[in-house]
C-alpha cells in the first residue's frame, strides 16, 4: 500500500543516513512485518520459545520426529538423515 511505502522509505531512508543498514534492522523488521501481514501469519513473540515442538513426518527417518521434540533438535535429526546422501554424491 502507498502507507506501506512510505513506512518503508522513511525507515531506509533514517537508517541509511546513519550507516545502519543490517539484517535485523528496523527496516528488515518492518518488511518482515508488513509481508507476515499480507500472508495472514501472525506470532506471539519476535524470538524463539524453548518449549517443545509437535512433529510428524512419513517415509525413511518418520521415527526420528514423533511426539514432541525440542525445537533445536529438528535441524540436526534433519542433519542425521541428509548426511548419508550427501556422502553418495
């Protein structure tokens, strides 16, 4: 929306006077939030909760992700399972 742009223009515009331009910045934030936006997502928190993740999956290494695991475990589990292949390559 031209709001939207203008939110964006101003934020780049102070952060970039400054020398300030970086990821997570607040114009990366502001991107991010207008996009979620659009997407209809929403979050509770801008940052990540230590509390237990439901999974599911199906097909070779489904066993790894039943129930509940910690959330920093999915990567390396998913670690686990794409090391092999990359060995085949």
């Amino acid at each position: 929306t031209e709001g939207e742009e203008k939110e964006l223009e101003t934020v780049f515009q102070s952060l970039f006077d400054v020398g300030k331009l970086a990821p997570g910045s607040a114009l990366a934030r502001a991107v991010v939030r207008m996009v979620n936006n659009k997407a209809g997502l929403a979050w509770t928190s801008s940052a990540h909760t230590a509390l237990p993740v439901s999974t599911t999956a199906q097909g070779p290494g489904a066993e790894l992700f039943t129930n509940s695991i910690d959330n920093t475990d999915i990567a390396k589990k998913l670690k686990l399972l794409v090391a092999p292949l990359k060995t085949k390559m």
